[in-house]
C-alpha cells in the first residue's frame, strides 16, 4: 500500500518506529532521515526534537 493512504498516525507510528530500529542497528543516517521526516509532518510528536537536537 503506497505510504500517502496510511492514516496519518500510521505514517507516523511506522516512522519512529523505523527509526528506533535503525538506531539499534548503528544506522543513524538511515535514522536520522526518518525522524527528519517525521518532525516535518509533527514537530511535537514522541521525543522526535530532542532525538534531532533541536
């Protein structure tokens, strides 16, 4: 299903979800890009802010 008809808590879900798997994994551009995205859709969402250091 292309990401644009998730509902928008599901993007976001998916999103921080990614993102704390590939910090697990030593990715951090890969986690960095994800949480970029996500704070362009919500800046106030989870601990997105300070995971960018913002």
């Amino acid at each position: 299903m292309a990401d644009n008809r998730w509902p928008l808590y599901g993007r976001q879900l998916t999103r921080y979800e990614r993102a704390l798997v590939y910090q697990d994994l030593g990715q951090g551009r890969r986690a960095g890009a994800e949480l970029e995205k996500l704070y362009a859709e919500d800046p106030d969402y989870e601990d997105v802010a300070a995971r960018l250091k913002l």
